[in-house]
C-alpha cells in the first residue's frame, strides 16, 4: 500500500510517498481503508521532532518509523476475531496512528461511526480537534451555562470546534481571531469576536471565567489578567516554549504552580481519543449543534504540502489528506 514515512526527523522535506506492507490485524483491531486524515500539530511534532526533549523517548521514536497521521476517516475492511460492534463495511472516524496512507489498523475503543451528514474531508477533520475541544471545555474547564467564555486562536482546528462546543454548553463566547476569520468565527455561533491585531484582550478591560489558548503564543501572566479571579484558563497543545522544550514548562510546569498559588485554575489539556467522546461529537453533529470547517484538502502524495500550508498558520478550520 501507499503510505506517508520519514526515516530521520525534520521538516517536512523528510517526508516521503512509498509502497510499505499493508498492516497487520490483531485480534481485537479493525483495517480501515483511509478516505481522509485531518492534519494538525500533532503530525507536525512528531514529524519534527520537536521539542527536542521528546526525541530521545522511545515510544516517540518509533511513532516517527510509522506512517505520519493520527485523524482518521474510512470505512472497515476486516475486523479482528474478538472484535464486536463493528463490522466490514461501518464507515467510521477515530484516532489511529499512521492514517497518512491506504489502510490502517487501529483499535475499536478509539474508533465511532461516521455521522452520515458529513463528507469524507469534514470526518476527517473530526476526531482529534474535536475531542481536544471537548475534553478542554467539558472536562478542564467544567464550562457552566452563562459562563463568559473566550476561545484564544477560535479560526483554527481545534477552536472552530471550541466555539461550537463552547455555545452548546450554553456559554457566551467570545472568539480571539485574525480579522480575516471574523466572519467564520461569528458564523459558528460566537457572540463576540475580537481582532488580535486590533485590539489587546489581555490589557484586563475585559474578563472571562474561563479562557481557552489554543494558540499558546502569549505569557500565562498576560491570559490571567484577562481572566476573572476564579476564573479557568486551560492550555491547549505544547507550542510556545522554544524549540527544546516546547510548552512543557508553560502546561506541565508553571500552570499547575500557579493554580497553588492563585484562585484561578490554569489547566493543561492533553487530550486522548476515546468511543465515547467521538460518539458526542457525532452526536452533536447530528443534532446540528456542530460542524467542521475543513480550510484546504490535499492528495496523499501532497501530503508534505499540507503540513507546509498548515505551518504558515493561516488555516481557517483544519487542513486534511485524503487517500
């Protein structure tokens, strides 16, 4: 099968298309034949390498000897003998590494059905963004009906999600955004958007109780002022520490500190996939609660293409590979 491999860790320039053995099936994993992959920071990390920290790890290591992809969209080839609840030919999405190629096996417990109002590129866009939305809103917040919330980086992958997820919970959200995704922003149910190039939401004229960086560019000290004093920030994704060590101190380190030290929550967000979150997601889908905003879609072969596209950090929505 065709599959996206690296040998060594780097830009995407290690990136390459070959024939690779199709996967092994276990007995309690599934074959999905790949329609669409959604590509984000996690590919880019691994892909990279970075922080640097991370590279000698070995479960790192050998996630970089597999196939790049985690976002998966497809349908089931064959199901392995102890599996139940799917069967060949379920369409489903999850979380599977290595969906950069023709087929992957994965495990049922990360894996849901297909909403079928969703196009195979929108699917795709669904599992790992969505289910870090959730997770950061529902889970490390424990966002409130009323609450004011401010979603940081709300016209990317993971915030076009955080706003939709953010309104079902019956928040008031206010979306932080270039001005060239304003509209986008209000359209997926923001009450407010602010312009980061126009106007400073950090000068403390203006509070939420719970904040969402996705963006992870600006110092903690900065996000609390805009924070009410019992307010929530949490942390998404490990950018913004430099290349060594990323956003560990930011998430893993100095936000647990803070939050003994303060009365405001600073939580970090490493989100895992899991049936029961993606069956939510699909769910809200469904109830017409939420949709994916895909931004661009690549072929397989272009797969070092949309990891390029996706650096330059204008994304509006997710960027996705399809097989």
């Amino acid at each position: 099968m065709k599959a996206i491999v690296q040998d060594r860790f780097g830009s995407a320039d290690v990136l390459e298309l070959r024939d690779v053995p199709e996967p092994v099936v276990g007995d309690d994993q599934v074959l999905v034949s790949v329609r669409a992959a959604g590509c984000g920071p996690d590919v880019w990390h691994i892909m990279a390498g970075k922080p640097y920290m991370v590279r000698p790890i070995p479960e790192v290591r050998r996630a970089m000897k597999a196939p790049r992809g985690r976002d998966v969209a497809g349908v089931i080839e064959r199901v392995g003998a102890a599996v139940t609840g799917f069967a060949p030919g379920d369409e489903v999405i999850g979380v599977v590494e290595g969906s950069f190629a023709e087929f992957v096996a994965g495990s049922p417990a990360k894996l849901a059905r297909k909403p079928a109002a969703l196009s195979w590129e929108e699917a795709g866009a669904l599992p790992i963004s969505g289910v870090t939305a959730l997770q950061a809103l529902r889970d490390a917040a424990e966002v409130q009906p009323g609450q004011r919330v401010l979603i940081v980086g709300a016209g990317g992958g993971v915030g076009t999600f955080a706003v939709q997820i953010a309104k079902a919970l019956g928040a008031h959200v206010t979306g932080v955004c270039s001005g060239a995704k304003a509209d986008l922003v209000h359209s997926l149910g923001a009450d407010d958007v602010i312009d980061y190039t126009r106007e400073d939401f950090t000068d403390g004229a203006r509070r939420w109780d719970v904040i969402v960086d996705t963006a992870g560019r600006r110092p903690l000290r900065k996000l609390r002022r805009a924070l009410t004093p019992k307010g929530t920030l949490v942390i998404v994704g490990g950018d913004g520490g430099g290349r060594w060590t990323g956003g560990f101190g930011r998430q893993m380190l100095r936000a647990p500190l803070l939050s003994l030290l303060t009365g405001q929550r600073l939580r970090p967000v490493l989100a895992e996939g899991n049936h029961d979150d993606l069956e939510i997601l699909a769910k809200m889908v469904e109830d017409g609660e939420m949709r994916p905003v895909v931004d661009r879609t690549f072929a397989l072969p272009d797969a070092a293409e949309a990891i390029r596209y996706l650096e330059r950090g204008h994304a509006a929505g997710k960027v996705v590979v399809t097989a």
